[in-house]
C-alpha cells in the first residue's frame, strides 16, 4: 500500500505548474478576456509540443502511454491555473471517447493528431436545459440530425464525438450540414456553441465503451481539475487576508477567517484524496470506477464551490472586479458543478455503485 | 501510488486473517449484549493478552519494549482485519496503547519503560487520562490541579475531569501545576499515578446519553513518588502534546457510518408510496456525506503513508475528526428526520433507530473531546495555512498573576 503519487508524478506536477505559472499568469487570462479570445493557442501548442495532450493516449497511437493519474496531475495544475485550453473537451473527452469506442483505424486516424495537439475535438453531449446525457440527435445511415448545445470549444475543434439515440458517432466539423453558432459563455475562458446537424456525415464509434464510462473516467479529470482551482481559491484567499490590515491587524488573524479557510482546506485535502483514489481506479480497478468516481466528483465539487464563494468573500470589494482574480474562478466553478451532468446524476451514481464497490473491496 | 498490498504486506495480511479466524471468535461481543463495566474490562483485558500471545500487540513498538518491532502500514492492516470482528476494545485499553506507552516510550526512564510498557500491551495493565478541567478543556494549559515537592513524594490536589473509565483503570496520565510563577505552558509537569492510591476519589458524571462513560476524579492529598514523574519537571505541555498527536492519528479501521444510513433510508417508507430514499434531497444529503466519507478514509491512508516514512502529519489528522464529527451529527440527524415522529420513540425491537438516536448525541462528545471543532481549526488555519496565532492575553504572564 502506498497511497502517495510517485516521485516522477510529483515532477511532473511542478513541471506543469512551472510552466502555466509562467505562460498563463492571471493577467494573461484577463488580456484573453478584454480580446474575445477563443482560447490561448500558443499555450496549447507548447502543451502539445511537451507531451502533456498525449499523457495516457497509448504510445501506439502518438501518446505516452501513461496513466489516468498521470494525466490526473495535468489536470489539477491546468484547474489551479484556470488555463484557456481545450484539455477537457479535446483529450479528456474526444480522444477518451474514441479510445474508449472507436474502431482501430478511428484510432489510428484521430489519436495521434489529438495527442499532438494538431487538432482539436470536442464532445457534443447536452440538448439544452435537462440531463447531461442527451440522445435526442438522430443517426441513421451514416447521416446525424438534430441540436446539441451548447458544446464547449466547438469554434476550434474540427472534430466531434457526438452523444446520439444510436450511441457515440464521429462528426467533422468543417463540413456542410454542421453549424455552429457562438453562445454568450458564463465562464469567459471557454467558449461554448450550439451545433446543428443538418444530415452531417457522421461515422459510428461502436466498440464497447459506454458513454457512462466516458462520463465517469471524464469525472475523475475533472475532479482533479477541480481540486487544483479549489486550492488556487484557497491559497489566493489566504495570501489576501495575510497581506490585508483592518481594525489594526491582519484580517488573516480574525477567527471567522481563520475557520472558513481551515473548512475549505479540510475540503482540499477530501477532495484530493477522492481523486487519487478515483485516479488509480481508473487504471487499476476498473470494476470501483464509478462510486469513487462519483466520489470524487462530489467532494471535488464542494471543495471548489465553498473555494470560489469564499475566496470572493474573503477579498470583500476588490473581489467583485475585473482587476482582481477571484471571478475566473467563480464562473469556472459553475461550468464544473453543471458539465458531465448535476449533482443529482452523481449522487445516484453513488449510490447505486457504492454497494457493488464494497462487496468488491471486502 | 498502490492501493494494493505489496506481496509482503498480502502474506502479513493472510497470516493475521488466519490467526484473527482462529482466536477473535471466542472474544466477539455479541451485538446488543449490554455488559457491565467490570465485565467489559475483564473481556478487552482478556482480548489485548490475546493479542500479545498472538505478537501483534504494540506492531510498531520497538521489541525491545515488549512491542513487534513492525512497520506502520502492518499495524494499519492488522486494524483492518480486527475491525471485521466486533471486539471488546474501549478506551479502556485504547487508552493504554495509544497514549501512555506512547509518552512513556517517549518522556520516560528505563524503569518506567520496563514497569508500564509490556504490562499494559500485555492488558494487564488499564488506563485513564487525567488531563481536563472544569476551567481547562480547550485551554488545557489553564490547568490548576497542583503538585508541590514533598521529600520523594509530590502532593497533588486538585480535580480533573472527563477521565474516560476511570473507576475502572489501573493507572493514570497526569498533568499538574508544578510552578505558577511562569506562563502557564511552562509550569506544567507530567506523572503517571495509581488509581488506587488514597485521596483519588471518582464520581460518575451523568451524561446526556444517560450511560456514564465519563468521571470527575478529585485528588486530595494524594501522594505521587518522585518516580512515577515522566520527563522532567516543566516538561508537562511536551509530553501532553506526544499525548495528543497520538490521538488524532486514527487506527486504520474504517467502518462505514454512512452506509447503514442509506439502508436505513431504503428500509423507511416515503411520502408517495416508495422509501425515504427515492426523496431527492436525501440521496444528495447521503451521497455528499458517503463521498466525504470515502475521501476521509483515503486521506488518512495519505496521512499513514507520510508516517510510513517518518514525517509527520501534524495538524493535517486533525481534519479527519473535525470532517467526522460534523458529518456524524449530520447525517444521524438527517435519518432521524427522515424517519419520521416514529425516530422519537421506535418500537421497542428497533435497535437500529436507537443506535442512530445515540449517535446523534454522541456526535456532540465527538465535536468537543480530542480536540474541539474550533480547535483543530485554529491549528489547520496556523500550522497549514500558515494563519497568525489567536491574541493571547496571557502569554508570558506568569500563571498566578492571571485572572
């Protein structure tokens, strides 16, 4: 038993870190904003060129071949950052959908330029308001039809996995009968699209995963995601109370500080150990995949919401500006509550799989 | 990162499974046997000198000391598999193992090490905690029960309270006053006294629960040689703090609580002909406490894995308990409500409302004791986060010169 990432997690962790700390400070994130940007390219390429977009996409196929907790670790440091990239849609759920469901060639056909960063794809899931997991959109004879919105990244993805009546299929993007039609996104730093498929040429992934699979593996990235934003709100809300004097003190040295930010870091550290789990799971323990990833979606869920509230709080007036930094975090904490389905999705996936989990564990 | 066993720890945990298999059935507690006190403790003193027979007490105590001279992951997965059984295993003994052998190993002489140490791995040995006070419980430093130098002999009075089981312990862990004519942290000094000597004298407190765990024990006059004082005088405030690390860092056993409460759930009827489970807002309730639960549960793996290696987790264990604590009172009072007017007075065949009953009260002790809620705050927020200390108002005022 060992229950601690490995020294070489550990340095890629801070590689990362070193890395966004460097190319995507705060104010770069604001420039981003006040530009309209759609995402930040240069960022994405370097990412690519480093490796870390081809983590745990098997070396076969132009990946690393690394595992889910790898790639778990990337995704914490992109959370803490609150990167402007497409790591979510493009290799967390597009290439995960066709390595999970795709055919040999389809994987061979699309992996290695994901993993490369090349191109970018996306995965099409929601119709609307109502459950993540929509099947509303129509696939039959090699031709899709219907609406997904909004779908995230969709103005720079080139392709798309798309959640329809007849399962997972394959859309490019750039092809008559798509549209895509840019919504106003609450979160400023991921832009997010209604796509209409009007007969788009679309092509089944029919192997055997499950888009509940997908969800799940999805959910355990995003619980990692998560921990790293929720940190960062900890951390930005310490450092703030530290350096800021009222009545004659720190206002880091008043107990009602003291005591929200000893919660949210007791919900830091749960939310971590859920997703450490739930990462190892995903590659070792296949069969307790979704009550710890349901687990950790939970835990990681709290942690950032009581993260991004009180980070706010904790910065009083300056916390609503532009100029300060608590907002990327505060409407990236809604996208993460609300995609790969509510808390009520979770909760019964909880506890549906808790039993069969701890009869596997006894 | 593993959460399997190494092939090392799989044959460890085979060979305690099979000696568990043959010796823990004869010691099980039956489910819903009420014993009385002295009977509990004949049975736990009975259970820990299996223990010892069957080498697995003291697994991390060096073997020079009585203990196996094992590593801290044996000792988690040695837990494991004893909390398969119900045992008789109260403070009664934990008290013992986890926290005077720890300061005695620690603050003691060699002869205190070889009268206490292996005696008490060995069961024969009981013990209480004689460190809170009316006027000292979170500010334990506040402590007033006195010592004064005697010829070989200290004379203590004073009166402690909350000293689980006291009327049924062989011996105690005592802090005392020993100069107040320095800051409060710094005229402390730490003893380990006979419960039988004369002048201890010990009152049950009625608690709200109706059972009486708990004692006040008054000392008058009760003398203390100078040999049964661990650590040197003034060194009182380090050995209380060996004392309780050793408490906040949990064992390894890792029942559910959340569990029972969502059969429990399932097994009350709802408002429109299904169960209480099917009601949305007791799904979420349960689900958010499971999935806090389970991340307890692998941060305290984290926790052991840090010991493992020789660091120490510091005010990183407190967070297990605050989180249990909360969660505890929570959700037993969730399934209480749930339940319905029928929690307040079950049939007299529902054991399992009565035990959620009783954890709600006991929720409250868990909230307060080994550290209150607001404590173990303080400590994450400074020793964490780095946050500045509370203001003290007596910090280096000597003891006596305080109001």
């Amino acid at each position: 038993m060992n229950f601690d990432l490995s020294d070489e997690q550990k340095m890629l962790a801070e590689q990362a870190r070193g890395l966004l700390a460097e190319r995507t400070p705060f104010d770069h994130l604001r420039g981003l904003i006040d530009s309209a940007a759609e995402w930040d390219e240069p960022l994405w390429r370097e990412l690519g060129a480093m490796g870390f977009l081809g983590a745990n996409i098997p070396e076969a196929v132009g990946g690393l071949g690394m595992t889910e907790l790898d790639l778990g670790v990337i995704s914490e440091e992109l959370g803490r950052a609150n990167a402007a990239v497409p790591f979510f849609s493009s290799i967390v759920l597009c290439a995960d959908a066709i390595r999970l469901a795709g055919s040999a060639a389809q994987q061979a056909e699309w992996l290695p330029k994901l993993a490369s960063g090349e191109v970018v794809g996306t995965f099409a899931y929601a119709e609307g308001p109502g459950p993540a997991l929509a099947r509303g959109a129509v696939f039959a004879d090699g031709r899709l039809t219907g609406t997904k919105t909004p779908v995230a990244d969709a103005g720079i993805a080139s392709v798309a996995a798309v959640l329809t009546g007849a399962g997972l299929v394959l859309v490019r993007l750039d092809q008559p009968g798509v549209t895509r039609t840019k919504l106003a996104s609450f979160d400023q730093l991921r832009s997010h699209y209604r796509i209409d498929f009007a007969g788009a040429g679309a092509e089944l992934l029919a192997g055997p995963g499950t888009p509940e699979t997908l969800f799940d593996r999805a959910a355990v990235q995003a619980a990692f995601e998560a921990t790293g934003a929720a940190e960062a709100c900890l951390t930005m809300a310490r450092d703030y109370a530290q350096d800021r004097q009222i009545f004659g003190r720190q206002l880091a040295s008043y107990q009602a500080i003291k005591h929200k930010l000893a919660d949210l870091a007791v919900q830091v550290e749960l939310s971590r150990s859920n997703a450490f789990y739930a990462g190892w799971a995903a590659g070792e323990a296949p069969a307790d995949l979704p009550a710890a990833a349901a687990a950790a979606r939970l835990s990681a869920s709290a942690a950032l919401e009581m993260g991004a509230r009180e980070n706010l709080q904790v910065h009083g007036g300056i916390g609503y500006t532009q100029e300060a930094n608590c907002h990327f975090f505060y409407r990236r904490e809604r996208l993460l509550a609300v995609n790969l389905g509510n808390r009520s999705y979770w909760a019964d996936r909880l506890i549906a799989h808790h039993s069969a989990a701890q009869n596997e564990a006894a | 990162m593993d959460f399997n066993d190494t092939p090392q720890e799989a044959a460890f945990r085979a060979e305690v499974r099979a000696w568990l298999a043959a010796t823990a059935p004869a010691h099980v507690v039956q489910q819903g046997v009420t014993l009385d006190d002295a009977e509990e403790v004949r049975l736990g003193r009975a259970w820990q000198r299996a223990v010892y027979d069957g080498g697995y007490a003291g697994i991390t105590f060096p073997k020079a000391l009585g203990g196996r001279g094992g590593t801290v992951i044996e000792a988690v997965v040695f837990a494991e598999e004893e909390s398969r059984y119900t045992l008789p295993k109260g403070p009664y003994i934990g008290i013992g193992l986890g926290m005077a052998i720890n300061v005695i190993a620690r603050h003691g002489n060699d002869a205190q090490k070889a009268q206490f140490i292996e005696a008490t791995l060995k069961g024969d040995l009981t013990w209480c905690q004689l460190f809170s006070e009316p006027s000292a419980g979170s500010d334990l430093a506040n402590l007033r029960t006195k010592a004064v130098r005697d010829g070989d002999d200290w004379v203590v009075n004073g009166q402690k309270v909350w000293s689980s089981w006291a009327h049924r312990s062989d011996w105690g862990i005592l802090v005392v006053r020993t100069d107040p004519t320095v800051p409060k942290h710094k005229g402390l000094t730490f003893f380990v006294v006979d419960m039988k000597s004369p002048g201890v004298e010990i009152h049950p407190i009625r608690q709200i629960s109706g059972a009486s765990d708990f004692n006040e024990t008054f000392m008058t006059d009760v003398r203390i040689p100078d040999a049964n004082r661990v650590g040197a005088v003034g060194e009182g405030w380090a050995c209380c703090m060996t004392v309780l690390m050793g408490e906040r860092l949990g064992s390894g056993s890792h029942k559910s609580t959340v569990t029972p409460l969502l059969d429990y759930a399932a097994r009350t009827p709802g408002a429109d002909g299904g169960t209480a489970l099917d009601s949305s807002s007791v799904r979420l309730a349960l689900a958010q406490a499971l999935a806090e639960e389970q991340g307890s549960k692998y941060f305290e793996a984290r926790l052991r894995t840090m010991v493992s290696r020789g660091e120490n987790p510091g005010a990183l264990a407190g967070m297990v308990k605050l989180a249990y604590a909360s969660r505890l009172q929570r959700t037993s009072g969730l399934a209480l409500e749930l339940r319905g007017l029928d929690a307040i007075a079950p049939d007299a065949d529902d054991a399992q409302t009565r035990e959620i009953q009783h954890d709600y009260i006991w929720s409250t002790v868990m909230r307060i004791a080994g550290g209150a809620d607001e404590v173990l705050k303080n400590q994450i927020a400074e020793r964490v986060l780095g946050m500045p200390g509370d203001i003290r108002m007596d910090k280096d005022v000597p003891f006596e010169q305080l109001r």
